[in-house]
C-alpha cells in the first residue's frame, strides 16, 4: 500500500448472495495467544487441535461460504510439526509456543508452500530456505500455518492496481462487508486475523501495507522501525522502507509476536542495532499507558473523511480521561514534500532489489524484472485483465543507484520525513508520539474504476507515509466504528519507540475495547454493530 496515487487503484467487486456464518466458531475462534497457551498448558487443547480447528475454519469461511480469499495456500506440514511440538511441550516455553501463524506471500520459507507475491510468474519451486524472520518464528515453536494473499507484488505493480487482488489468488474481501475492500498490501494476513481463521499473522509495509489493511479490518498492525526485523528472504520493493510486522487481534498478541521477530541479522546489514533495542515487548504493556503521555494531534492527517475525524475526536476524548497530555493540533514540517522523492526512491530500489532477489531464487523462469514484465504480457489474460504493470515498467527504466537523481531523492526524503519531519515536531512539542487517524472506513472494491481511498490533499500520502519514509515505527489499534465498518487510529514516533508506542496502544485498548468480531455481511448495516463510546469503560 503506497501513496494516494498509487492507493487509488482498483478493486475486484463481485456481488455474493447473502448468507449466514457459514460455519460455526468454535470455542478457540476468537481467544487471545494467551487464553491458547493457558488452554494448551492445562491439557485443554493441543497444537494439532487448533491448527486442525484454524484449517476447517479456512476451509469452510475462506475457501468456500463468504469465500474471503485470504489464504492462498496451506501448510501441508502444519498439523504434523503442531503434533512435535505438543510431544515436546514442557512447562517452560515461550508464548508461541504451538501458536499457528499465516505468513504474507512474499515472505521465503523453505518448505512445501510457495513464495509468489501472488503472481503467477513465480509458480516454480519454493524458496531455498526461510526468511530470518520464519527461522525465528520456527525456533520459538510457531506453528507455519501457510500464506496468505496480498496485494499483487505487494501493491507495486501498477498506479491502478486492486488492492487485495493477485492473480494467482483473486480478490480478498473484507469479512465485515462482502463488498469492502480489505486495503492492502498485507490484504490476506490482515482479514485471516480478523475472520478468525488465525490468531496471528506476519504482514510486511513498504508504506502503509501493515497500518491500511490493520485498521479497515479492525485489528492491530504494527509496522516497526525499519531494521528491528530482518527483511533477508522477503519479496522487496524498497531496502529503505521495507520492514515486516506483526498482525493480531489485540496489543498483547502483536507484542508477544515483534518479541519473537525482532533482532539481528548478518544477512541484513540495516539489523546490526536490532539485538541492542529488540527485548520483550510484552513489559510495556501497562494498562495505564497513557497516564502522562504527551501525544501530539498531527491534524493535517486528519479532515479527510468525517467518520474517520469523529473516531479520532472520540479516541482523544479517552485518552484525555486516562490522563494523557493531548497537544492538539502539531504541525509536521514537509509533509506535502515526501510523495515525489519517496517514488523515485521506490522505483530505482525495486528494480535494484528484486533483481537481487530473484538472482537467489532457482527454478523459476524469471530471472529478473525485465523477465517479469515479459511474462505478464505473455500471460495478459490472467496476470493483467484489470490492471497493467506502469509501475514495473517505470523501475525497469531506472538507472542504476549511483545515479543522482537517485542519491538526492533518498536524502531529501529521509531528512524531510525523519529529523526535519518526525523528530522536529516530537522535540519542539516535548512528545512521547504522535497521533492521527489511520484511514477512514474501508471502500468499495471496484476493479474497474479503482481504490477509492478518501484523501483531502492529494500531495499527502496518508497516515502511515511519514514513518515509512523515515524508517520509523507507528501502530495502528481498533478505535471505533462507522456503519458497521472497522476505523482505526495510527501512533508513531521516532526510530525504536516501539516500547512507548504498545504503552499507549494497550493503554487505549483496555479503557476502549473497540474490537468486534466481524459478520461476514454482504454489504454494510448500520445497526449490525454495537457503536464505540467515547466514553472510557
């Protein structure tokens, strides 16, 4: 997910009949990783029970019913590794422990299931071997669920391209509405969460890929500083932007999840500092993490779309009662700057970074972007009968990243984002983060006229670009509701603040409970959930 331009691209709208749940929740549907672990230490449940409960809800809600198209392939393995580990659980263990987690499809695992970024060109072999980031995963005894849909070639493909939508796995509906658009790129992580079909989940953000999918399917994205993950053996568009993060239904999941992601290195250069800020997350999170907070209003993210104003006027009002300094509003220098220099930073790095990618991907019959382009015009009709691929032909044209244009484009945008941007209006207002809504209630998906992203000032890239140039950290949490759908708010601060920003996230959480659980409507009904008082519970 990128910039409004690029955000205003075009979504698949395929009319369902209406239905009811189209199969049952079972009784660890919607439990926390917490309510699991104590289940599964009490000898309640088993790792294989619940991987074997997440793939018949797969099966019964994604596959068919709604058909959410949210996961694109299974682990063939999944139920057998969770039956290991159960054999092996001891009474110590980590909070992953036999936790089922789906991966975003641009995310490398050396197993039976492919890496694609949804497109049809890298349907060969799997990858030679996990992603840092699934090694990790691995040895705190997650369970690989399988991956999840995305964005085609995480959003960077075309101007106009439909979020949610690949052509390997069509397209991803948002399971409040039918109709909705689940935002994108982390599309398919982000609605598996929130239908239930998985307690967590691995999203990745180039520039709003985690923040935009999160907030307008009601659940919690973190996008951390950029390095705190390592990105070796994940589908690139930007060495510069590009970070995974975790996805999961409240603040305590999420944290509990960048714990287990986050560190260094020595195949990713930007994690050197990774081990010396990586720790346990889940020590921040204090129910009275807003008590004394400075938070600084950025308003001109805001007055875009009136229910996303009235959701942030409303979530202010809490944190005000819970004892937090609101400044309201903050000016943040350069914000109108960022767009052009963050594009032409993006199209000379996917040209540069894919083409290394797919240099350490054998059996495929692409070899790099100049083959991708040919492989998509070979395969129009499956690959292109929405949308074309500008985008890839625009990076094709780029020179190498020496050149100068280049050079002075990633200068000017992580000054201006960064030190001149974020850390200028945190230190001139003495604040802790920043606050703005994340994006207004989700849109229509339209294929043919595309994304139709609510954006006041076209020269603003949305809520999540400033921390995404910068390399920053921001999160998004459920904050409220309008007519039926999921709006969020966004907290972002400087590099490594991810301790501060989880304080205030659960801190709101726990005096708002937002969340509900969505019901797979076939279009929006105002009376169909319950509206979240401004009030603190």
């Amino acid at each position: 997910m990128l910039r409004p331009s690029l955000l205003c691209a075009a979504l698949a709208l395929v009319v369902f009949p209406s239905s009811p749940l189209f199969a049952q929740d079972s009784d660890v549907t919607w439990q926390s990783v917490t309510e699991l672990q104590q289940r599964m230490d009490a000898g309640k449940l088993t790792s294989k029970a619940l991987v074997q409960d997440d793939i018949t809800r797969i099966h019964a809600i994604d596959q068919a019913g709604p058909t959410l198209r949210s996961v694109l392939e299974l682990n063939p393995d999944a139920a057998s590794i969770a039956a290991k580990l159960d054999a092996k659980r001891k009474s110590s263990h980590g909070p992953l422990y036999g936790i089922p987690v789906l991966l975003k499809d641009n995310i490398d695992t050396g197993d039976h299931t492919l890496t694609t970024a949804g497109s049809l060109a890298l349907m060969g072999a799997p990858a030679p071997q996990d992603a840092a980031l699934v090694t990790r995963l691995r040895k705190a005894g997650a369970v690989i669920l399988g991956k999840a849909n995305l964005s085609e070639w995480a959003d960077f493909r075309s101007a106009h391209a439909s979020s949610g939508w690949t052509g390997r796995g069509g397209q991803t509906r948002n399971p409040y509405a039918l109709d909705r658009n689940p935002c994108g790129s982390s599309s398919g992580s982000a609605v598996a969460v929130a239908a239930g079909l998985v307690p967590l989940a691995v999203g990745s953000e180039t520039d709003g890929s985690i923040i935009c999918p999160a907030s307008m399917n009601g659940i919690v994205g973190i996008k951390p500083t950029l390095g705190l993950v390592s990105r070796s053996g994940i589908i690139p568009i930007s060495h510069n932007q590009d970070t995974a993060g975790p996805m999961a239904r409240n603040v305590t999941d999420a944290a509990m999840l960048l714990t287990a992601l986050a560190g260094s290195d020595p195949h990713d250069p930007a994690t050197a500092d990774a081990d010396k800020h990586a720790t346990d997350y889940t020590r921040f999170l204090d129910p009275n993490g807003l008590r004394g907070k400075r938070i600084g209003v950025v308003r001109q993210l805001a007055g875009n779309e009136p229910n996303a104003d009235r959701v942030l006027d409303e979530a202010i009002a809490v944190m005000k009662a819970q004892g937090a300094i609101i400044v309201d509003p903050v000016t943040l220098p350069h914000l109108t700057e960022l767009g052009d220099p963050e594009m032409t930073v993006m199209l000379y790095d996917f040209k540069h970074d894919l083409n290394a990618y797919l240099a350490g991907r054998k059996g495929l019959q692409v070899k790099n972007l100049a083959d991708l382009i040919a492989f998509d015009k070979q395969e129009a009709a499956r690959e292109m009968p929405w949308f074309g691929q500008d985008l890839f032909e625009q990076a094709q044209a780029k020179g190498p990243l020496t050149d100068q244009a280049y050079v002075d484009a990633l200068n000017k945008a992580k000054q201006l984002s960064g030190p001149q941007g974020i850390d200028a209006a945190l230190q001139a207002n003495h604040l802790d983060a920043l606050l703005s809504p994340s994006w207004g209630p989700a849109y229509l998906t339209d294929l043919v006229l595309g994304d139709h992203i609510v954006s006041g000032n076209p020269t603003i890239g949305g809520a999540s670009q400033p921390a995404a140039v910068a390399g920053y950290p921001s999160m998004t949490v459920p904050a409220g509701w309008a007519h039926g759908l999921p709006v969020g708010i966004v907290f972002f601060g400087t590099k490594w603040s991810e301790p501060t920003l989880i304080s205030i996230a659960y801190g709101f959480e726990q005096h708002t409970h937002a969340w509900q659980a969505p019901k797979f409507l076939p279009t929006v009904d105002a009376d169909a959930y319950a509206p979240v008082s401004a009030q603190s519970h």
